[in-house]
C-alpha cells in the first residue's frame, strides 16, 4: 500500500490600511499601477518602513495557530532577480518568524486532526506579471502588500484533509479579521508539496511541488492527481522525479520545470529596519484580541448549549451570525429561543435583504428583549416574530411596538374566561352542540373565537384548557 | 564660509542670486580642469519665504541623493538618465531652507571607492594639485568646497567616503551619529554603514548645516529622535578636561622605524606637535593600545560588510523598471545584459565578492564573522569612550596621494593608517576631520570620533582644536584666482 505525505504553503494577502513598508493603499483594483508610491518601485533611494498593523495581524494569527512568538521583530532579505521583485529583494523573514511550532484543529469527516504549523512570517508580496505573446506587463499595485505565509509540517494525508485545512483556515482568517481571505481574488493562494511512499518506507519518497494554486477545488484536484499517479508510477517500477508541475484545466497536471540546485536566496537580515522588542503588555494585549475561533465555538455550541448539528452549523461558520448569537445570550436570554430566533427569522431576513448581520435593524439587545417576552409568555412565539419583521419594516424598536399596540399576552385566567364567556354567550349553538351532541370540535371554534376577540393575545393553550372547563361546567350546571 | 556670507546677505550686500551666479561661473570655470560636477544647474531657484541662516547660500548635492527633476546618475552608467521623481528628505530640508542648490557633484561609482576616480563622467582631481587624487567617494563634493565654488556641501560616508576626501582636500568633511540625518533618498551602498553628512570650510559650518538638516524622518526607521539641540550653539562650549585618546598602533612612530616614508614621518610628528597644542589648551590626551589583531581587521571587514549589502541594495539596477533596457531573449539574458554594461569592472567585482560572501556555504564564514568582528570593534571602542571624550587620529598618513601611486596596500601604514575611519561606520560614532597641517605641500587632516549620539560633543572639541590649526576657512581656490 502508498500513502501520500502532503505539506502546504499558504500565502495570504493581510487586510491594511496600507502597504506593508510604504504608505500606498492595500486595495484590490481592477486599474493597473494606480496603487504604487516609490516604495513600491524599489526606485533607488528608497528604504521600508514597517506597517505596525501587518505586524500585529501576523502575530495574532501565529498565536491563534497555537506558534510561539519571537521577542523581537526582525526582517531578512531575501535576494533573487525577478521581473516582479523591483527592488531585486523581498523582505520577508528567516531569522524569526511571527510564529514557529503551531498547530490547527481541524475535523474531517468528524474525526479531529492536528495540522502541524513549521511556521509563519510576514513578508512582502510581489508586483503581478502578465505574460503575452512576446512581451509581459508588469502590474505594480500588488508589490508591497502585506503577505503572511504559513508552512505546514508534511503531515496532511489526503486531499480532504488538505481542503479542510485550507477552509478552516481561512475561517481563522476571516475569525480574526487578518484577511479577507478571497481566493478569486487571488488572497489566498497554495503552494502543495506531494510525495507517496510505502506504508513501510522510513523514508520520504520524491517530492513534487505545485506553486500558486487559487482555487481549493484545483488544490483537491491536483492532490487526487497526483497521488494517482505518483502511485501509478511506482507500481509500475517507475521513478517520481523531482520538479514542479502545474494543474491545468483537465484537472490534470503537467510539469513545468526539473527542479535544478536549490536556489541560493543569500539571506541576511535586513538593515534598514532595527529590530523591535515585543514586551510581555504587548503580547497580552494582542492575546485579548483574539477572539474564539470556529472550532471553539463549534465545540461550546454542542457540548455547552447541546445544540443540534445544524444549528451549530449555521451558528458557527460566520463569525459575525455566532457573535451576534452570544451578544443575544451573554443579555441572559433563552438559548433554545434565541436559536430559533436566529436561524430563522433573523437569518432570512438578512438573506432576503441582502445585507450583513452588523447591518440589520435589529440589534441583538432588541432581539434579546423579544426573546425574553416570549420566554416570560408577555407575547407568542408567533407574535414575538411578527413583531420581529414588522420592527425590520418600519425601523422601529421592536420593544415600542409591543408597548404601543399593547400585545402583550393575555395568560390571566380571570380575564381569559371573561373572554371565553362572551364568547360562549354569543355562540350559543355552539355550547348546544357540546352540552347535547359531546362534539368536541367546538374547542377549536372558540378558540379561533377568542383568539379574533383578543386581537390575538390570549394565550391559546390557557384558553383551551379555561374552553374545555367552562363547556364541562356549562353542561353539568344544565344537567342540574 | 556661511556665516560671512549671511551677513552680506543680511546687510544687502550681496544678493542671493549673485552669489548663484558667482558660484555657477566657478563652477564652469573649474569644471574642465577638476570635473567636480556631474550636473550644473543652469538656474537660480529658491523657496519663496524661506528664512533660515542657509536661504541664500548656494550647495552642491552629491550625485547619489534623489533629487525629483534633477539628473540623479551616482556616477555610473546604469543610471546615465535617471531622472528621480522624488527628494531626497536632505535635499527637500535644504529645499525648505532656501539654500540654493549649484549642482550635482562626482562620485566614485555608486559611492564605491575612494579616489575619486572611477566616476562615468571621469576623474576628479585634487585642487591643491591637479596631478593627485581629491579621494572619495565624496570627490566631486569635497573638490566643489576645496575650490570654493559652495561654502558647502552634502556627501556620503559609508568608510570614510566624506572624512578621507576632506584630508586630502583641506576642509572639513563630517559625518554624525548614525540616524541623525536621514538616509531616505540617498542611494543605497551599504545601509548599515551609510551616512549623510557635510563639507564645510569651518567647524561652525559644519554644525550650522548639519543643524539643518538632522531630524527624525518617518521614511527612515533607522533616522533616531532628534537631540533638540542646536549644534552652532554648543561649539565654543569650554573643553577643559575633555579626555582623548590616540591609538598607538596607529601614531607611534616607533612602529615605522624601518620606514623612509618621509611624508608619514611628518604627518605623525606634526600630528604629535598638535596634540601638544591641545593639552596646552587643555585637552587630556593619552595614548592607548588597541589589539593590533583587531585594527588590522577593520579594512576586510568593512569590505566584507559593504559588499555583500552593496549586491544586494544595488539589486534593483535591471535595467526593467528604469535604466537603459539590456537585450536579450529572456528576463535573464535582458538583466544580464544590462549589468554587463551599465557596470565598471570595479562595481562587477565588488558584486561577485559580495554575492560569494552571502552564499550559503560561505555567509557563516565570511559574512557573520565580519559582523561579528564588527561589534568587537565598536565594543572596544565604546569600553574607551566610557572613560575618553573622543578619539584623535591622523585622517591619512599623508597628503593626497598622485594618480600614479602604487603604494603597497597591506603595508602598516595602508592597512591601518587609512582605514581606521571606518569605526565611524562601524559604531555609527559621530566622526570629522578638519585640515591640520601641510606636508609637501598638501593638506592633511586630523579625524575626531566621539561617543554615539554625541554630536555636539565632536563639533565642540574639533572647533577648539581648529583654533590651534590656523588652517580654519582655507581654500585651494585662492590659489587659482
């Protein structure tokens, strides 16, 4: 039997104001060479000046992998001539990265799996080519942009792995507001190292790297791929050569280049930005902005609030709909009713207009009051949402239009049975057709009944019970 | 000298303009003969309502500092047409200042180098002597002040690229503490060791200017907070009991009792003959012994040092972004091809040492035990500065050399002698060298380094020591006229 020993390389464009060593904006534009200063062009002359904010994202993001973090910030040079490395280096990080040693959590299939992080550093991306016929165009606006890259340990098996990992990881991402993570975009972009070995083998066998992949789904193709024909190959007596090959279209890939000598990047540490200390303060800081991640969360929603699998499904994927949920309940609310708040109306709504949860009207303080009347019987389950949309409607605080219209609901029995006998009195047929006939459909009759008399506040299931006692007690006193 | 010039200016004796244009014919008049300028403005401006000591006072700008609209070449062949779009922060303080600037001046290629000679536009020659070399890197600036076509100007300093020029050209070259004046726009040598500083006629020039242009820059992570200090003030401060020290591996004649080098013999005893005039003024002066290991180790490892940041900082020379366009059929063949010919074979070389230093199998060998050897040296040097003021050494061991010299490069007196300036660079100490002396009728100088972030401390000690001299506002131009 062979199984495959998989590593990834994920590079990920970080969410600035501004490049990551020069003042230009970090924009995504369709309009070539419009976000560039002399920074960018590596124009003679010019020296970096560090974002502090890419710093603290990258930094955030090795401690939410569970890195250690380095004392001090330092960056390498690392030395290459390239037509989209204008200044003939990238500054990136060799001698201490944001983070070594990590790890990821993910779970496949529902079984956990630890991905192992080797590291993560901040660097600087390139400008973007465009190749033609017989010239390239040279795009400068991404030159400069705050990169963050992580390297996993070859410890992932298989593509699902792989894709879960590149998921939750981008979930981390979006979690912690680093990046927007768009791999259309090309934000997010893999690098995969492949080998396939026997199960008994103790050493590694041939690798094969496939640079720059967008997509996940190519990133799961090009892994089935290639561990079909890795294996293939071997089977058949054949040797993997070393060497980079692409995925195409088809779904397949090709090579692209023999891997020669590895290139000599003469790193050195660069000199024009002196290393800063990173204090403990800092450090707690920066770990209070961290919030609870996907799988934290996933596991508090069904081990803490015993929610179904699908609820903790919708609740936890995004960061924005699970905070908006645990705002609702940290004001002491119903779980129970909040999920069903949530997940229903609230999620449709949103869907419907088109809008992001922070956007919508109501704020997790009102819907937590709505939750809170229902919850005390004040209102229906079904009012409770009506009221809901109708709040959406007009902009108004959901908690006025309870006031105003005076919805609260009717539970007090002396009043319901004011109710149910007028109603009763009015209806005399009805009271006939129980006390002589025993039909018990005029339960639903009445209820209907005093549901349309109390402008629906009466609470239905008092009511039916207050129904079925005064028709008893209307017979036996007939009887007498 | 500057402060002459302020008052005729002040008093209306002279206009800013004219004193433009006396410069400019200057700096015609010399240019054949000495070639101190790559570029000759060719027009009077100056910043409408600018109002400090320099508004009015014409410079020169080395030709390695971005100046937007301006020709900006660093003397090489690569950058032939370069036109920067940005300033350089010390040009733009100058701009802001109203000094006005006469031209870009001559430097040895892309500042590599230290005679002046290797510039794309040609050598630069001595004034005091046209048959010898000004030194560099700095030649065409540290010429233009000797000639007395500027009161002053700007150069670079990455060995000693602005001191040795000002030895052999008899005016004060200084550069201070390492971030005191911002390197944004400046071409990049060797960042760690690169400095921006001044060539003056007087100590008092040197500080007015440099007062100009210190300061934090947000484009320099590397520019440090400023001292607040006005350095024309501190000056005339009373150095009594200021302690320095001489290196006596360096100075003691003893060490040349098997040389005939008449020249080195009178630089030193002349040099002896002024320390004696400081301790009559009140200087402490002694002489300590320095590892001689470790002072012969100072050339290498700034070659070491400088050459492999110089390959990489110069990296973006393709010839792709700007620069003229290589041939070729690939990326490769097109850089290539470029360099080959935008390059002299002494910048070709200095890259493929510094390229060889970096490689993987050689950087732990070459490259970190330079760095190394480099905090040993400021380390010892720091543990003297605990207890000494500042250090007194001779800036040469002679006057300009001629153009055809040969002298014997790992001899004593080359391998220390005319090296130890590059523990300024080193350190980032605040360092200066003001002409002391004649010897053959050249100038030499005398180099001052002191304690980091100290500034005002140097230019203090060096404008006392200048008074002793006699040689304050010289000028080879005077010779000319």
């Amino acid at each position: 039997m062979y199984k495959a020993v998989i590593g990834l390389e994920v590079h990920c464009e970080l969410d600035t104001n501004s490049k990551n060593f020069s003042a230009s904006p970090n924009t995504f534009t369709e309009i070539p060479n419009i976000n560039v200063s002399t920074v960018d062009l590596g124009l003679p002359g010019i020296l970096p000046y560090p974002n502090k904010e890419a710093v603290k994202k990258a930094l955030k993001t090795a401690m939410a992998l569970h890195c250690t973090n380095p004392d001090e910030v330092v960056f390498d040079r690392k030395n290459y001539f390239y037509p989209d490395l204008p200044k003939g280096y990238q500054i990136t990080q060799v001698t201490k990265p944001m983070g070594i040693n990590g790890y990821l959590d993910i779970l496949v299939n529902g079984e956990k799996k630890r991905v192992l992080i080797h590291q993560l550093h901040l660097e600087e991306d390139t400008a973007s080519l465009d190749h033609f016929n017989n010239y390239s165009l040279i795009d400068y606006n991404r030159s400069g942009i705050p990169l963050i890259e992580i390297v996993t340990e070859p410890c992932i098996e298989n593509a699902d792995q792989a894709v879960t990992f590149l998921e939750d990881l981008r979930d981390v991402f979006l979690f912690l507001g680093v990046s927007e993570a768009r791999s259309n975009y090309g934000q997010m972009r893999c690098d995969v190292n492949i080998s396939v070995m026997k199960d008994t083998d103790k050493e590694l066998g041939t690798k094969v790297e496939m640079k720059n992949i967008n997509a996940f789904t190519n990133v799961r193709a090009a892994i089935e791929y290639e561990i079909k024909r890795q294996t293939g190959l071997l089977e058949s007596g054949g040797k993997v050569v070393q060497e980079t090959r692409r995925i195409a279209e088809d779904g397949k890939t090709y090579s692209m280049r023999e891997k020669v000598d590895a290139v000599d990047y003469k790193y050195f540490v660069e000199p024009n930005i002196p290393p800063v200390k990173l204090s403990d303060e800092f450090y707690q800081k920066l770990m209070e902005e961290i919030p609870e991640l996907k799988l934290e969360r996933y596991e508090k929603y069904i081990n803490e609030y015993h929610l179904s699998e699908y609820d903790v499904g919708v609740l936890s994927s995004k960061k924005d709909i699970s905070d908006y949920f645990e705002e609702v309940l940290s004001y002491g609310s119903d779980i129970e009713l909040t999920v069903n708040f949530v997940t229903s109306a609230i999620l449709s709504t949103i869907k419907k207009l088109e809008i992001d949860i922070k956007d919508l009207f109501i704020t997790p303080k009102m819907l937590s009051g709505i939750v809170d009347k229902v919850k005390n019987k004040d209102i229906s389950l079904d009012h409770g949402k009506k009221i809901l949309y109708q709040a959406i409607e007009q902009k108004i605080d959901p908690n006025e239009i309870i006031k105003k219209q005076n919805l609260h609901q009717i539970n007090d029995k002396d009043q319901l049975l004011n109710l149910i006998c007028e109603v009763m009195d009015e209806n005399k047929e009805q009271v006939r057709q129980y006390i002589e006939d025993g039909n018990t459909y005029v339960y639903n009759f009445f209820i209907g009944k005093v549901m349309q008399n109390s402008n629906r506040q009466a609470n239905p299931n008092v009511s039916l019970e207050i129904i079925k006692e005064e028709l008893e007690r209307r017979k036996n006193s007939e009887s007498k | 000298m500057i402060e002459e010039l302020r008052e005729k200016l002040d008093k209306d004796e002279v206009t800013s303009e004219e004193l433009f244009n006396e410069a400019l014919k200057k700096a015609h008049q010399y240019q054949e003969e000495y070639n101190s300028f790559v570029t000759i403005m060719d027009q009077y401006k100056i910043k409408k309502r600018a109002d400090s000591i320099l508004t009015g006072i014409p410079y020169a700008l080395k030709d390695n500092f971005s100046t937007s609209g301006i020709l900006t070449t660093a003397s090489s062949n690569i950058l032939k047409d370069y036109v920067p779009v940005y300033d350089a922060t010390v040009y733009k303080k100058l701009k802001q200042s109203g000094a006005v600037l006469v031209g870009k001046t001559v430097l040895d290629e892309l500042a590599m180098g230290g005679t002046g000679t290797t510039a794309a536009t040609g050598i630069v020659r001595n004034p005091w002597d046209k048959e010898r070399l000004i030194g560099g890197s700095s030649a065409g600036s540290a010429a233009a002040v000797a000639l007395g076509i500027v009161p002053f100007a700007i150069g670079s300093d990455t060995g000693d690229s602005i001191r040795k020029p000002a030895s052999y050209g008899g005016v004060v070259g200084y550069k201070p503490t390492y971030g005191r004046i911002s390197r944004y726009g400046l071409f990049a040598f060797a960042s760690s060791l690169d400095h921006v500083g001044v060539f003056t006629r007087s100590v008092r020039d040197a500080a007015i200017v440099t007062d100009i242009i210190k300061g934090q820059d947000s484009h320099d992570m590397t520019s440090l907070k400023d001292d607040n200090k006005t350095y024309l003030k501190e000056v005339d401060n009373d150095i009594k009991g200021r302690k320095l020290f001489y290196i006596k591996e360096i100075c003691n004649l003893d060490n040349y009792k098997d040389s005939n080098d008449k020249e080195l013999i009178e630089t030193l005893t002349r040099f002896n003959e002024l320390l004696d005039k400081c301790r009559d003024q009140g200087f402490i002066i002694e002489e300590v012994s320095i590892d001689k290991q470790l002072l012969e180790a100072i050339y290498p490892t700034y070659m070491t040092i400088s050459c492999a940041e110089a390959t990489s900082n110069n990296a973006n020379l393709t010839g792709i972004q700007f620069g003229p366009r290589g041939q070729g059929n690939s990326i490769d063949e097109i850089i290539f091809d470029a360099r080959t010919k935008g390059f002299s074979e002494l910048i070709k070389r200095r890259f493929i040492l510094g390229s060889y230093i970096l490689q993987k199998e050689n950087q732990e060998k070459l490259y970190l035990n330079a760095c190394r050897i480099r905090r040993l040296i400021v380390d010892k040097i720091t543990e003297l500065f605990k207890e000494y003021d500042g250090m007194i050494l001779p800036a040469s061991g002679s006057g300009a050399p001629k153009f055809d010299d040969s002298s014997e490069k790992l001899s004593d007196r080359y391998l220390i002698l005319e090296n130890h300036m590059a523990i300024g660079n080193f350190g980032g100490f605040p360092s200066i060298t003001i002409p002391y002396c004649f010897v053959n009728n050249m100038p030499v100088g005398v180099n001052i380094t002191g304690r980091i972030m100290e500034d005002d401390v140097v230019l203090n000690i060096a404008n006392k020591i200048e008074e002793l001299t006699g040689l304050k506002g010289i000028k080879a131009g005077d010779m000319h006229v």
